[in-house]
C-alpha cells in the first residue's frame, strides 16, 4: 500500500511538471504572438525570445545565426562572448537538417560547436533560415532524451520569431523601395523637363527625337537651341555609366550647356569650358561623350565638334558621310589636348542621324551587335521619310533584331532633314 502511495505521488509530481512546461510553452507563445501583432522592434522580439529560452527554459548558452539577403551572421548570443565564437556557417551548420546532438557529431578543425550541447536548424520548405545553438541545459526544465522531446518547441518558438524578424526586414525593403520608386519617378519627370518640348518642323529644318532610358531615369541626352534668327545649336552627349548618378551629372551638364551659349560663339571655348565643369564634378570617375553642332539656316553652314561621340550619319546623295572630326571626350583629363572643328555646308534634302551607343551597341540572342551597318542601311531605305517616321523605322529594325532581349543601355536618337 506504501509503495503505491509513493508511485501515486511521483506521478503526480510528474504530471505537474508536464503541466508546468505545458503552461509555459503557452505562455511563452502568447507572449511571442502578442509581441509581433503590436509590432514590437526586432530587439525587442529577440529580447523575449531570449527570456523565454534562458529564465523559462533555463538554458545557459545560445547562439543564434540567421540568413538574408547580405549572408549569414549571427543575430543573438548569451552565456558566451560572440567574438570568441569559431563557426562556419557553410561546412559546420549547413549539413544539418533536423534536431542534433552535438556529442554524436565529429567536427574535423576548430571549432566552437562543440562547446553546445543541441544544433536546432530552421527550414522554409528546403531553405535554410537560421541555426540555434544551444547549450548548458537544466535538464530539470528540459528533459533531454533520445527523442529530445521538448526540442520541437524551441524549434517552433525559433521558426515563429525568425519569420516575423524576416518579415519586418521585408517591410522596411518594401518601403525603402516605394520610397526610391518615388524618388525614381519624380526624377524621370524632372529629367524630361531637361529637354525640348518642341522640336522645329518648319520650311528650313524637320527635326525629330526620341529617348529611351535603361532605367526610369538615365544618361543620355539630346538637346536643341535656337541662338538667334538665323543660328541653331543642337547636341547630343552620352554620360559613361547608368542611373541616377549618371542622370544628375547629365542634368549639370544641360545646365551649363545652356548658359556657355549665352557667353560664348566659338564651340571649341565652350567645349574647353565644358570639359572643366565635368572633370570638376565627375572627379575623374565619369566622362561624357558629346556631339555638338551649330548650323546657320541663311549660309547653309554646319560647324560641329565630336568629342569622343558615336558618329552621327549624313546622308546626302546615296552618300553617307560619318561625322567624327573633334577631340577626346569630356572629363577624361583636366584639359583637352587638342580640338578640330568640322565644317560642311549642307546641301538641300541632307537627312543627319545623331544616336547613342546604346542603339548600335543592343545585342540579339546570338550575341550579335545591332551596329553602324544596320543602322545605315535603315537610313538608306528610308531615306524620303519624315524624321519621326525615320526614327520610327530604325527603331522598329532594332527590336526586330534583339527579339526578347531586353535593352542594355539607354537609347537616345535626334534626327535632322535640312531643307
């Protein structure tokens, strides 16, 4: 009868036990879910996750190594010094795929996971997410057996707060990404500010432009001003690079561009002075290839100057002439060395093509170029065009040639009939 009473009462003290971790896993996952749907910090989360496991669970040392988008590092550590810590995420963790025992593991090389007792690995389907290590366990609070059967909690306890940490770094991605599209669309309305809302059509010139940037916003530039009753200037310029590092200089650069016409004639003064603003700004780390050119609508005269630009095309008699005559481009040194002006006079019906390299240089999906022959037998065959539907034909070649290849770098295209 004795021995009964005593079985009777170390049963009872067991299922009170049971009830005890029972109840502190509840709680312990209340706590957690109330945590994350106030939308508590990041630290705060690991700050509960960390009572739970160390004051509710009693286990002397953890460390706590996630994954995202920058690689593994190790999110939380207690009991021990993190810095002291020799693990390899690739060869010491990631062979794990389930609950382990450290002690039935052989480790070849230093390293601290043999100082924990319990290799605890988060999946998401077959990725891994996180590791925990744990060690120093009071086995009076988790009682450790071959089926380590309390384990699966603090792996559920783990994966839960690992999503809602992921799930807040995806939050704040997401904003800092509205926030930079944002950014990104008022900078492609400002950047189409920069050029000319109307181009003439008139009974001396019928010019037409298009502009296609890599991304919302880009390097490319055209621009078109009238000087005076009888001179125009007109250019078009290409910054080394993509984006919005590349569209700000652009923007600088159109700025200036402008303002060198009010003080100076001479394209060679305003190419020299041009060439110090970019140097000056770009630091040395960018350069901008230019095409710039003044035509005097009364003489018929073209004067221009390449600075390092790919060749516009001028088409006059079945001929086409590539326009290449300048200097270096601009920004590579702090003074251009030497600089050569083209002259041409430009005889009635002359049809010029001002491009980027983004247009010549689109590949197709045989690695091919779409290239300065393409482009000037487009020109050829459509020579009688108005300028828009010339562009329009070039363009409609191009995609033609790249199929689903998709553009890879911006595409700028001013077109000019003299008439």
């Amino acid at each position: 009868m004795k021995k009964e009473y005593i079985k009777s009462g170390e049963e009872s003290v067991k299922e009170n036990k049971r009830k005890h971790i029972a109840n502190i896993k509840l709680n312990s996952l209340l706590d957690v879910t109330k945590a994350i749907n106030n939308n508590l910090p990041t630290e705060s989360l690991l700050n509960i996750y960390q009572n739970i496991l160390t004051n509710e669970l009693n286990i002397g040392r953890i460390a706590l190594y996630t994954y995202n988008t920058t690689g593994w590092h190790c999110e939380l550590t207690y009991g021990l010094e993190s810095e002291k810590l020799e693990i390899k995420i690739e060869s010491d963790l990631l062979k794990f795929k389930e609950i382990t025992e450290v002690n039935v593991v052989s480790f070849s090389g230093i390293s601290s996971i043999e100082t924990f007792d319990i290799i605890i690995p988060v999946f998401h389907k077959n990725q891994p997410l996180a590791y925990l290590l744990i060690g120093d366990i009071d086995e009076h609070k988790i009682e450790i057996s071959p089926t380590i059967k309390h384990l699966p909690f603090v792996q559920t306890l783990t994966n839960i707060i690992i999503v809602a940490i992921e799930n807040k770094r995806l939050a704040r991605e997401f904003l800092l990404q509205a926030a930079s599209r944002k950014e990104l669309e008022l900078g492609s309305e400002m950047q189409a500010m920069l050029f000319p809302d109307k181009l003439p059509d008139d009974n001396n010139l019928n010019i037409h432009a298009y502009y296609q940037p890599h991304q919302q916003v880009g390097g490319d530039y055209y621009d078109y001003i009238k000087l005076n009753e009888n001179e125009i200037a007109f250019c078009v310029a290409d910054v080394s690079g993509k984006g919005v590092s590349a569209a700000l200089l652009m923007a600088n650069f159109q700025a200036n561009l402008r303002a060198l016409f009010k003080h100076y004639t001479s394209l060679t003064e305003i190419l020299h002075e041009l060439n110090n603003l970019v140097f000056e700004n770009a630091k040395g780390e960018k350069f901008i290839t230019l095409f710039l050119a003044k035509y005097n609508i009364v003489t018929r005269m073209l004067t221009y100057i390449n600075a390092g630009h790919n060749p516009p095309l001028m088409l006059c008699n079945n001929t086409i002439l590539q326009l290449s005559t300048g200097s270096i481009g601009l920004g590579m040194f702090s003074e251009i060395p030497k600089v050569r002006e083209g002259v041409l006079h430009i005889s009635p019906q002359t049809v010029m093509v001002c491009y980027t390299d983004g247009l010549v240089e689109q590949n197709n999906e045989m690695g091919e170029d779409f290239g300065l022959e393409r482009l000037q037998k487009v020109i050829l065959k459509k020579q009688s065009l108005e300028m828009k539907k010339l562009n329009t034909a070039i363009l409609t070649t191009l995609d033609k040639f790249r199929q689903e290849l998709a553009y890879v770098d911006d595409i700028a295209l001013f077109s000019c009939r003299f008439l």
